[in-house]
C-alpha cells in the first residue's frame, strides 16, 4: 500500500542542510550558546559548586566580587556563583516540567479540537482556554497556595496550567488547516479514523510549531517562577532561587548591588538566549524561508 505520507517526508540530505541553515542563523546560535551555559551550571551544580549554598558565613557577608568569591556575598555570607548555579537548577527544572505538562494536555486537546471542529466538543475545549487565559499563572500558584502551600512543586503546577491553553490553541489552528490537505483527504477515503490521522499525519506536521513555541514557553516559564519565587510562592529556603535572591537584596541594592545585579542578569541572558533560539528555529522552520533556500 502506498505511503500516504511519502510526500511530506523530508527529502535525501535534508537534515544536512537543515544543521547548515541552523549554523548559519545568529539568533540560534547564540540563542543557544547562552542557554547551553547556564544548562551546563545547572548540570554542575549536581555534582560541584565553589561553595555550599546552605553554609552561613556572617564573617563573609556582603562582600564584593572577589578571587575568593567570583560574583561576591550575601548577607549570610553565601557564595552567589554557588547559588546562581543551584537557582539555575531549580528554573529550568520548574520551567521545563512546566512546559511539558502544557504539552502532555495541550496538544491532545488541540488535536482532539481539531478533529471535531465545530462540535460541543471543539466548542467546550476553546471555552475552557479562554476560562484558564482569564486567571494569570500568579493568581493561579497564590489559590494553589493557599490550599497546599507555597513550594517548587505547586509552582510548576500552576505555571503548567497556564500552559495548557497555550499548547492546545496552537496545536488546533495549525491542524485546522492541515485537516484540508490532500494527503489527509486520502487517509480519511482510506479508512483511517480520526484520532489515527491526528497522529500519523496531523501531528508530525505541527511538531515544528511547537517546537518553536516550547522555546518560548521555556523563557516565560523562567520569568514566572522568578516572579513567584520573588513573591514567595516559589522555591522555598534553603533551596536557592533566582526570584527569592533579588527579593532579598532589594532593601540592600544601594551599598550591594552585586547582590541584585548578578541574579538579574542570570534572568536576563537565561530569557534573552531561549528567546533569540526560539526567533531562530521560527526562521529555521519557516516554509517561506525553506522555499528560497
């Protein structure tokens, strides 16, 4: 029997030009040297840290940048390069769970959407989104909170509901369109049912659009746990976390703003570099682009 996706298959050599357009594209490339450091300080972190994060040394506290201390002290006397480098674990940790969950049940609700259009069904899910989209992640993790308790767990778990209706809109506009391709009207004379075309042809088809919006799913997950760790319904201490370390040097940024300005940038080049990553595999994937090449 033929294959009813042969056409959609990428042709001989095209992972080759792909990571070549890839090594080409500024964006990606420095998108991705910036998130690959502070991956690899996450992954570190594991195993070394110049310092341990919970040791208190008050003979030590608020010092400046130093050979001793790379990036400084805080006012416990704590290495800040050893608890960027935890914190480091701790974002990317809730972010990347986060947006798995928003994956896991946004995009089978997409699917499923897409498939019914136009039905109770489709009709129900959309309205469910717009119900979520309604309630911010902050709002969210605080009724979250307020039930089970703030921790890193809870944030993720809010910060993934935020997501769900993310994934689950993206992944129905761009099977909506596919669903009147050609090679999907085959499948269907075919005899192929609706959650079977869904996966074996709508699905692969979409990956790409969801890659990219991964990407920058990733980076907003980042903010947000900074801003709920900030406000305390994040990570909790001992642990280290980005949010909580510029909550806790605002009152002392006048006479130690090495306190406030290393965590910040750690947000700022963590965010900037999953974002130019995201700008780049948008072009990367990007039909209009791949026909001029």
């Amino acid at each position: 029997m033929t294959d009813l996706r042969a056409d959609h298959l990428p042709p001989s050599g095209a992972p080759v030009r792909l990571w070549g357009r890839a090594l080409k594209s500024r964006s990606l490339v420095l998108g991705a040297a910036l998130t690959l450091i502070f991956v690899l300080a996450a992954l570190v972190s594991f195993l070394w840290t110049p310092f341990d994060v919970t040791g208190i040394d008050i003979a030590n506290k608020i010092k400046g940048p130093s050979a001793r201390n790379p990036l400084g002290t805080d006012h416990f006397g704590r290495d800040i390069l050893s608890m960027i480098m935890v914190g480091a674990r701790v974002s990317i940790a809730v972010a990347f769970v986060a947006v798995g969950i928003g994956m896991a049940f946004g995009v089978p609700l997409g699917l499923w959407a897409a498939a019914r259009k136009g039905s109770l069904l489709d009709e129900v899910i959309m309205r469910g989104n717009d119900l979520v989209f309604a309630f911010p992640s902050l709002v969210i993790a605080i009724l979250i909170t307020a039930i089970f308790g703030p921790s890193a767990v809870n944030a993720i778990v809010a910060i993934g509901i935020f997501n769900i209706p993310v994934f689950a809109r993206l992944t129905r506009s761009g099977a909506l369109t596919l669903w009147q391709k050609d090679y999907v009207l085959a499948a269907r004379v075919a005899g192929k049912g609706a959650a079977r075309i869904s996966v074996e042809h709508i699905l692969p088809n979409v990956t790409n659009l969801l890659i990219v919006q991964g990407t920058i799913q990733f980076s907003l997950g980042i903010l947000a746990e900074a801003g709920l760790s900030y406000v305390g319904l994040g990570a909790q201490p001992p642990t280290p976390s980005w949010g909580r370390m510029l909550a806790e040097s605002q009152t002392m940024i006048s006479f130690a703003p090495h306190m406030a300005l290393f965590p910040g940038l750690a947000i700022l080049l963590t965010v900037l570099g999953l974002n130019l990553m995201g700008d780049g595999l948008r072009d990367l994937f990007d039909p209009k682009l791949r026909g001029r090449s």
